[in-house]
C-alpha cells in the first residue's frame, strides 16, 4: 500500500536508517519512519476490522452449554481488550506521525537530545531516549513502592 509523500522523497528499498552516513532525521530517514508508522497503523486497522467482521458479529453467545457460552465470552473479553490496546496505540501512531510533521520526531521530549535510531526502529513511537525512559520508569517505580 502506498501512501501519498507531500515532500516526494524515495527511500531505497533497502535503506537502513541505522547506516545512513547523513545528518540526524534527515528527509529521507523522516520519510522511512512515516512509512513504517503509516504502515503499522494500517495493519491494525485492517486487524481491527477483522475482528469486528469475524468476531464479534458473528458471535452467538446463547450457547445452551454453559461452558461453551463462557469460553465464548472470556474469548471475546480478550480480544475487545487486544483491540482497547491497539486502539491506544494507534493513537500514539497519529502523534509520532504529526511530529514528524512538526519537525519534532525522533528527539526526546524531556532532553531534547535525539533519540537513538536503533530505539526508534525497535519503537518508532518512542517519545524519549533510552536514558530518560529507564529514569522515568525508576521513578514510576519508587513512586509505585511508597
């Protein structure tokens, strides 16, 4: 699937951000990462459609075996549940995709110190460096602790 580029920057197929020798957040570095961004976000909303389509419309829940019936339930509690999360992340999609837009992607919001290109690969919706992501999550956690 091919998604319109308001900037018509092409990025090599085998273009790998990780060796890319050109400054931080590039044209083309920005352009891989909407790509990877607009891609995830339709996959899951193809997967969310899925669900609607084949799950949960198609559920009869008046099963006269009462353990079919709640299987069928604890079933479709999980799967509404999986969907919950995705919808949430696919929220956090739309705001990594409208940084890119503002010019504000890939550096961290608390530093403002880029983050690592090898993070964003592993989580392209990465709002913080892997340095200020392990403080926030001690911090979460002491604060959990009292």
């Amino acid at each position: 699937m091919s998604i319109a580029n308001p900037n018509s920057v092409i990025v090599p197929p085998d273009y790998d951000p990780e060796k890319d020798k050109k400054p931080f957040m590039n044209p083309v570095m920005l352009e891989y990462f909407r790509l990877q961004l607009v891609n995830w976000r339709s996959e899951l909303l193809r997967e969310s459609e899925d669900t609607i389509r084949n799950t949960l419309q198609g559920t009869e829940l008046q099963k006269p075996d009462l353990t079919d019936r709640a299987s069928e339930e604890t079933d479709q509690a999980l799967e509404l549940r999986t969907r919950d999360r995705e919808r949430k992340l696919i929220n956090k999609i739309n705001q990594a995709l409208e940084r890119i837009e503002l010019g504000e992607y890939g550096f961290c919001e608390e530093t403002g110190e880029p983050i690592s290109v090898a993070r964003l690969k592993a989580r392209p919706i990465a709002t913080l460096s892997l340095e200020a992501q392990e403080r926030h999550e001690r911090r979460e956690k002491t604060q959990r602790d009292d």
